[in-house]
C-alpha cells in the first residue's frame, strides 16, 4: 500500500541544522535503541577520532498514521558529551547538544543519495530488503572545526518528497572554507557513484 507522501524540509530558517524528521510532532517521534560503542573506522574517518574510541548511538523513529517513515542514527563522540545518554533524547539532538553541552554547530557537510535496504533497515522500515531508500548523511562542525555529529538519516523512498528553499548570497567559490572553518576542503568529486550502504 503506497503511503501518502510527506514533504520533508532538508533545512529550516528557524535553525540551519533543523530538518524535517526534526519538525515531526513528538508522539510520532520515538528512541529505538542509545547505547555507547566503539566507533566504527568508517564513522571516525568521518568524526576525525581515531577507530574505536566511544561514540554515543543513538537511533530514532519516525512514524507516519501508525507506520515507520525514516530510520536516524546519530553518531557523537562520547568525549564531547560524556552524559549525552541520561538526558532527554526525544528533542532533536543538535539542540540538545547545543543548549545543554556548548557544542554550537557552526557549519555542516551533507550528502544525500538512494541506497537499497538491508536487510535491517528494511525491517525498520517495513520494507522488503533491497527496496530503495533515500540516505541523508550530515556531519556537524563547531567553530573550531571539531566534528560534533555524524547524523544518518533513512528515509522511505515511497513516503517523501525533499524541498529546499534558496537566496542568492555573498558569492563564494565552491570548496572555498568558511572563516570559521580549520579544516582543509577536500576537492569536490562531481563523479556519480553506485556503492552498498556499510552499515
């Protein structure tokens, strides 16, 4: 059964980190699992921590007429946050990272891309292993040029339409870093790319 389709904000102005999997009402929003792990290599490549240090993990669902729409997992070094896991997971975790442990994120790097499922995912989701999803990965930085948040957002390719609302700004050359930023830009690679999901 096809389920109506959603519009989902992929920023908000209110908040330049706030999406629509954040804008969702609480009641359709619960913590399927937090837990503190070892960081994956392919996490902390993306966090700049070495393989294996703690990460908090914490996964949320959000439901739509009774039906899971969109799998997240947020990734922040333990760290940065040693108490993140007793406080209140049911607010968007870049707030809660912000108001109650002083990591403002300053800039973001996302990407999007259509995966098929696995076999967990899909169970998540309620879907048949290998239907398409859409991924939406952002990694969160402080002034610093501290990685903060890798967030993995999973999507039912089915339930959901994406908007994003553009202003002509202050030209700047693209890969070019924001004043804030310590980090070098990698180049941009404009090649498409078909690639399992890791997990």
């Amino acid at each position: 059964m096809r389920i109506a389709r959603q519009n989902v904000a992929l920023c908000d102005p209110r908040h330049f980190m706030t999406t629509g999997f954040d804008l969702a009402p609480a009641a359709e929003v619960s913590v399927h699992a937090a837990e503190t792990v070892p960081c994956p290599d392919w996490i902390a490549r993306r966090l700049g921590i070495a393989a294996g240090d703690p990460v908090h993990k914490i996964r949320g669902v959000l439901a739509h007429a009774g039906k899971p729409v969109a799998l997240r997992t947020v990734f922040v070094p333990e760290a940065l946050a040693p108490d993140l896991l007793v406080a209140d997971l049911s607010q968007p975790s870049h707030l809660l990272l912000e108001t109650q442990f002083g990591l403002v994120p300053q800039e973001a790097e996302e990407r999007i891309e259509v995966i098929g499922a696995d076999a967990f995912r899909a169970k998540m989701l309620d879907l048949a292993p290998h239907q398409p999803i859409v991924l939406t990965e952002r990694v969160s930085f402080d002034a610093e040029g501290r990685a903060i948040e890798c967030a993995r957002t999973y999507f039912r390719a089915d339930a959901f339409s994406f908007s994003r609302s553009l202003r002509r700004g202050t030209a700047r050359p693209c890969g070019e870093a924001w004043p804030w930023r310590t980090r070098t830009a990698p180049p941009l690679d404009r090649s498409i790319k078909i690639r399992p999901v890791s997990s």
